[in-house]
C-alpha cells in the first residue's frame, strides 16, 4: 500500500479545491463524452443503414478494448496528469475538425469511422489515467470520498449530457453537437492543468526501458504485480466474475425486461432512473461520509445484496416494485463499485497504477460488453426470468470469491 506525500492538514475531499478543480474538469470531460457518443450514433443512422450504423459504434469500443492494457502502460511511464490533459485536447481537436468537416459536406461513412477509431484509441489512454490520478491528488483516506464524488460527477454528466447532446442537434445537427462536445473538452482543459499533483514514493520505479519491445515487458511487469499481490489478485477475480453478471441484466436485459412484461419505454426509463437514484445515493454517501468501516467485507456484502437485487428485478409482479428493486440495485453494486475502486487504488504499487486500472477497465468497459449479444439471444430462447436469476448466481459467485479470499474480506481503506 503506497502513501501520498501530500501535508497531512489538507481538508477533506469535497471541500478541498485541488480536488474540486480535478473533479469540475471531469464532468465537463464525460458530459463531453455523452454528446459526442449521442452525436454520433445520430449521424451514422442518418448517413448510412442500421448495421452501418452499429459498425461505426463498434469501431468506437474495439480500439478502447484492444489498446486498453497498453494506455496503463503510457500512463505509467509518462504519468497519468500528462495522459489525461493529452487526451483531452486530442478529442477537443478531433470532434472539432469532425464538426467542420460536416459543416460544409456529406463525406459519408469513412468520416465517422475515422472519428470512431482515433477517439476509441484515445479513450484507450484516457480510461486508465483517470484512474491512477485520485492517489497523487489527495490522502489515502480521502479516496473512499473521492470515489463517492467521481460517481456523482458521472451521473451528472449522464443526466445532463443527454439533453444537453439532443438540443445542440435540434438546433444545428451533428455538427453542431460536435461542437459543443468539443467545448466542453476545452473547458475541461484549463481545469486540468490546474490540478496540482503530488508524487507518491513510488513513482521514481516508473518504466524506463525504451523501444518496442518495452511496452511488452512493461505490461508484463503489471500483470506479474498483480498476480503476486494477494488483494489485487482477488480484486480482479472478483471483478472478472461480478461483471460477468451484472452486464447483460443490467443493460440490455432490462430492456427486454420491460418490453416482456408490457412496460414499454416508460417503465423502462423509470427502471433506468431507479438504478440512477440508487447509485447516486450510494456516492453521495461515500462523499460526505468518506469512509465505510471493514470496506473489504461490506464490498462484498454489497455485491451480495446486488445479486438478490438482479433475481428480484426479474421477478417484480409491477413496474412499481421493479422501480423500487431498480434503487435497492443502484445503492447496493453503486456502494460496491465505489469501494472497489478505492481498494484498487490504495493496494496498488503507484509505478503500476496505471497498469492495474487499465486491467480492471479491460474487464468493466473491454470485455464483459461482449455478453449483450449472448444475453439477448438466451433471453429470446428462454425468457428473462432465468436468465436474469442465472445472472445473479453469477454475481453471487464473485461475492463468494470476494468473501473466500482473507486478503480482501480483511481489506480496510486508511482511516
């Protein structure tokens, strides 16, 4: 476990500047984010036909997930606050000259693929960065908090980025909306450069190996860090499983939930809007309580309760009860997630920081979206209820493992 070399008389997280800066220049970041993916999934329905359309949104994900270990790896050895400033202006520049270029012309498919890969090969560098800054920003015992506050400023991008994407195209098109993602990675910018970083003792171990054939042996070097650390060991067991099951129910399978039982997109969105609810509690908690006692133990035990939710959901008798299984979901795998990732960070070797958030972004964002199409052709065999109850076994496998495992069911954030 790495310490931060920051004075030990900073205020808590939430009332501390450095924190809020770095805080304010991510939610313009994601709310550019969700412009940008709605932008863009609009112009390919308009340019070419359905599956031309899913074939542009593939290439968005399949550079994020192939290139995923290697941005842990630039992250390390440049350091995350370079990374992430880069990866900004990259996309602010991207999306821009993309505005332009369909401000004046109809150049067809080719650009929105172009724009897909580079901002999904960007997204590779950027994902793995975020992860490894909240450590050099503040003290290990502000960083339960920091997470309850990464995950407001991402439910507040998601609730507002939307209709802030959807107006920007009734006003101008896609073009126009390129635009405004644009600005908002701009406005992020300044943000970021503003964010004082402190070094963690570890740091002077970053890579130093040169030529091609570094970035394998310094991946190599991440994976074996992992492996021989007991709690990021069980950490990424737990993640692998976990994941496994709650990304088709939660995603797709709620979808073809509510159409089942007649809901419709109504009851959909309220269901949505439950899990929405039900995390941003959990983060509000996190964030004005900034710590949970015995987190390794009540991590699992969310994930526990987060597998009760899945199998209920599928059988809530009214869209009422779903709504209300929907919350219980969000608050219980939202506490979860937020746990997890702050034990991720303060088991970590900060010269692997980078390396080891890139792994479990590889399993959260790369590959466990591979399950969407095998969910909804099991569901379209068998229905949603088992599906959806088979789903929570799976979870309850990772909460087993989790539980199983000394090293993380002893786990405790600093205090």
């Amino acid at each position: 476990m790495t310490a931060i070399s920051a004075p030990p008389d900073l205020p808590p997280a939430h009332r501390d500047a450095n924190v809020l800066r770095w805080l304010g220049a991510l939610v313009f970041s994601l709310l550019g984010d969700n412009v940008y993916f709605l932008a863009l999934s609009w112009a390919a329905t308009r340019v070419g036909s359905p599956a031309q359309a899913g074939l542009v949104l593939a290439t968005a994900s399949v550079p994020r997930a192939v290139l995923m270990l290697g941005g842990g790896v630039v992250a390390d050895r440049f350091g995350p606050r370079r990374v992430v400033i880069g990866s900004d202006l990259t996309r602010c520049v991207v999306v821009l000259v993309a505005a332009g270029v369909l401000a004046v012309t109809t150049p067809g498919l080719w650009l929105l693929v172009v724009v897909g890969l580079v901002f999904g090969t960007v997204d590779a560098l950027f994902l793995p960065a975020v992860g490894a800054l909240p450590p050099r920003i503040t003290r290990p015992d502000q960083l339960a908090r920091v997470q309850g506050l990464r995950g407001l400023a991402t439910r507040a991008a998601t609730i507002g980025g939307s209709p802030l994407g959807g107006l920007a195209m009734a006003l101008g098109g896609p073009s126009i909306a390129f635009v405004v993602a644009g600005m908002l990675f701009a406005v992020s910018l300044p943000l970021l450069i503003a964010v004082r970083v402190a070094p963690l003792p570890d740091d002077e171990d970053r890579p130093t190996r040169t030529g091609g054939a570094a970035v394998w042996c310094d991946l190599a070097d991440g994976l074996r860090h992992i492996r021989h650390d007991k709690l990021l060991t069980s950490l990424m067991v737990v993640l692998a499983i976990s994941e496994l099951g709650f990304m088709g129910p939660l995603n797709i399978g709620v979808t073809l939930l509510a159409d089942e039982r007649g809901w419709g997109a109504t009851g959909l969105g309220w269901i949505v809007g439950g899990f929405g609810a039900g995390a941003a509690a959990a983060s509000l908690l996190l964030a004005t309580r900034g710590r949970l006692p015995r987190a390794g133990l009540t991590q699992q035990g969310c994930l526990g309760l987060g597998a009760v939710g899945i199998s209920a959901l599928a059988l809530a008798p009214s869209l009422s009860a779903a709504v209300g299984v929907g919350v219980t979901i969000g608050l219980t795998v939202g506490l979860s997630g937020a746990l997890y990732a702050a034990l991720l960070q303060t088991a970590a070797n900060s010269a692997y920081l980078g390396r080891v958030t890139a792994v479990a972004s590889l399993f959260s964002l790369g590959v466990t979206p591979l399950t969407y199409p095998l969910t909804g052709a099991a569901i379209a065999a068998w229905g949603t209820r088992p599906i959806f109850i088979a789903s929570a076994l799976v979870v309850a496998l990772g909460a087993v493992a989790g539980l199983c495992a000394r090293s993380l069911r002893c786990a405790e954030l600093p205090g």
